[in-house]
C-alpha cells in the first residue's frame, strides 16, 4: 500500500499545473517577507538587467528577425523591440518600484468596536497572478517586479512572437531573485507555446487566483469569456481628443499631435479627433498640417474633408467609414470629426469609446467641468495629453496594465491594485 508520505504532489500533473503549483508555494513563502527582502531582490533584478543586456538583446533579435520575416507590422514590432537603452530604462522602472511604499499590511481602515473588538482591514498579497501578453517583453519585468513587491508569485503568458525575449528575461531574473534569498519560483514563464497552456492557465482556478490579459482586443476578450480564473480586464485604447468651441488653438495643436504622434503604437495613444463646428475653420487647417508633418494619415467624416478641401490642407486625408471610429490603430492614422456640440462629442464617445482615455482641450471651466462629469473613462485629461495615462507618469511605478472595468481596479494598476484585503479581529476573551 503506498503511504500518503510517499505521494507526491507532482503526480499526474501537467506542466502548467506543476508551474501553478510552485507559484502557489512560493507566494506563501512570499507574503510574510519584510519590504527590505523584496527590495533587495528587485535590486538586485535591476543590476542583472544591466550586467546581462547583451544577452537580452541578442535574444530579442531573434524575435524581431522573425516577425520581420512573418510580416509584421511596424508598430508591433516597435512593442517588440528591446535595445540597449530600452533594457536600461527597464531596469530604472525596477529601482523606481524598490523605491515604493510596500502595499502588503497597510491599514485600509480600522476602528475599535464599542464591545472593545479591535477590527482593522489590511492589505495582503493576491496570491498567485497569472499574465497573458502579446509582443511587449517590457511587460515580462514590469509584471515580475509589481508582483514581488506586493507579494504575489506570477505566472508569464507571453506570445510565441516574443518566446527568445521572454525566455532571457526570466532566466536573469529567477537568477537574482534565487540569489537574493528569494523563491526563485515567484517568477515563472507558463510551459508551452501552444493554445492549449493558455488554455489551462485560464482553468486553473484554485491554483492562480487571478489573471491580467495584455494584449488586442481578441485576446482580451478570450480571457474574458473562456476563463475560469477571475479576470482583471484590461481594455483597448481608442482615445479620444476633443476640441471645444473656446480654446486655445496654440495648445490643442500640441496636445493633438503629442497624443497621436508621440509613441501611436502604445494604448494611450488618441486615435480619433472630435473638433466642436464652432472652432473648425480656425483649428483643422492648422491641425491637419500639423498631423501631415508628423505623418498622420486623417481619416475624416464629410465635413473634415471639405475644411481640408478648401484650406488646401496638406494632410493625407481620406474618407472615413464606420469601422474607423472604433479602430485602435496603433499606428500613424488617426479618425477626425466634426461635432455640433460638447454634448455630441460626448455622446460619440459613449457609442465608439474602449473606456480608456479621453481629453478636453478648453479655456471654458464650464465645458470642463461638464465634460468631466459626463464622460465615463479610466481617465478623462483636461487640457493634457492623453499620453499622461501610464502608471510611471502617474507615480505609481511600472504598470501591470490598465484596467477599463470597474471592479477592484480601474485605469493604471500600480502596487495596491495588485493586493486584496482581510479583516484581523482583535478580541481579549470576546465570544458572541
């Protein structure tokens, strides 16, 4: 007969179960650990980011020799892309983090009950946070160095477009993370290439507590509606700019063209131009110049195009068909309108919007106010680019994502966002 003892917990596992299963042990080794033990480790993740770059880059490249050769878009393998000063910024983003407050035991509330029950709500750990990602190796540090300072072990998904990349990136930081005294097991790629490991990572509830999906709207939405684990949906960026009939035409030049031009391949770039009628003889002649400078490719509604007809623009302006208003380009196209009113840009947000980021360009407090108090986004700039929506500009460090759902978190997801809470009762002899 075989005794319990000699049963071990590995068999009849699959891979990616093992995986979860040593996520699951090390978060509980994880959770007690001091501040000081996690930012040791994040240091030392840092340091080792530098000392091994070579390698890094070299494995990126064989990622971006293969999407090239698969003909993939510029603006995907921008995402892919890690140089020299990108894995040295990476490594500022981990220190940045180090430098944090610890989340893990703050006190969210607490009070002394009038039978003398000291009641207080702190923060803990998730536990294990399983991320799937598309094409951005950046995200494989930025999840591994939010998730161990808060105290969570992570599962990394990423797409077989960046396997080389990620792979590099894991191997060094499970080695300063070992090194520092820490579970090198916190941080582990998800085996396998194949759909089927996504697959049972988004089943394996019981084992991964939550899972953050990064990526296109298509893979978002698989995670959403296919998994069994608890999703925290991170949403698309089609971000909007409006212009109002007051403002200052100088600063929503620049606002348009930061927001679109600045980086188009990243979330919180805009990707649709909504101008109030009142201002568009005056602003689109210039604004369209301005895009066409910066080679954006407009592609306007009826009125648009007869502002840009008439003033001789020498933006690339096309016509725009339904499916632009709900595009994510991520590239250098951005949708443009005319609008009879705030209200009207209002409502074409509400119809087109992802959630994610939208901007007021105004010198009328009331517009603003308004504006604000009726879009419904993670994040509405006033008189800002929407290019500001990022945990690092935020203050909160690297970002696991941003969250477009109400539940738990919304917009940038920094430390706190990546914990729970209990409630610790504090009786001397108390019974019911």
């Amino acid at each position: 007969m075989t005794s319990l003892s000699s049963v071990s917990p590995y068999d009849n596992m699959s891979p990616v179960a093992q995986a979860a299963y040593r996520a699951r042990a090390a978060a509980a080794d994880l959770a007690p650990l001091p501040r000081s033990a996690k930012d040791d480790a994040l240091l030392a993740i840092a340091d080792a980011l530098e000392v091994r770059t070579s390698e890094i880059v070299t494995a990126n490249a064989e990622d971006v020799a293969r999407a090239r050769e698969a003909g993939t878009s510029e603006a995907i393998i921008d995402r892919l892309t890690l140089t020299p000063e990108r894995v040295r910024a990476i490594a500022a983003d981990v220190r940045h983090v180090a430098a944090l407050p610890d989340p893990v035991g703050e006190v969210v509330r607490g009070s002394t009950l009038p039978n003398g029950i000291d009641l207080r709500q702190v923060r803990v750990p998730l536990g294990v946070v399983g991320i799937i990602y598309e094409a951005r190796p950046n995200v494989t540090v930025d999840a591994a160095a939010l998730c161990l300072k808060s105290g969570n072990a992570v599962l990394l998904r990423g797409s077989s477009s960046a396997y080389s990349s990620n792979t590099a990136l894991v191997r060094v930081i499970r080695d300063a993370v070992g090194g520092s005294g820490l579970p090198a097991d916190a941080v582990q790629i998800v085996p396998g290439e194949g759909r089927d490991s996504v697959r049972e990572l988004m089943r394996a509830r019981g084992m991964v507590d939550v899972l953050i999906p990064r990526g296109g709207a298509s893979l978002i939405r698989t995670v959403v509606e296919e998994s069994t684990v608890p999703v925290i949906e991170t949403g698309t960026g089609n971000c909007h700019v409006y212009i109002d009939a007051q403002t200052d035409l100088d600063m929503a030049v620049d606002i348009l063209i930061n927001s679109k031009a600045q980086r188009p391949s990243v979330c919180n770039a805009a990707e649709t131009l909504l101008v109030h009628q009142d201002i568009a003889a005056a602003f689109l002649p210039r604004a369209l110049d301005a895009l066409a400078d910066a080679g954006v490719t407009v592609h306007g509604d009826e009125r648009v195009l007869d502002i840009a007809r008439t003033a001789g623009a020498k933006a690339a302006v096309v016509e725009a068909t339904a499916d632009d208003w709900e595009a994510e380009y991520l590239s250098y196209d951005i949708a443009a309108a005319v609008v009879d009113s705030l209200d009207a840009a209002v409502a074409h947000i509400r119809l087109w919007s992802s959630g994610h980021t939208e901007a007021i360009v105004t010198t009328s407090q009331a517009a603003a106010r308004r504006f604000t108090q009726l879009v419904d986004s993670t994040t509405v700039a006033v008189n800002a680019s929407t290019r500001f929506t990022d945990g690092g500009q935020f203050g909160f460090g690297a970002e696991i994502g941003i969250s477009t759902q109400k539940l738990h978190a919304r917009g940038p997801m920094g430390l706190p966002e990546l914990t729970s809470t209990k409630y610790i009762v504090t009786g001397d002899g108390h019974t019911r």
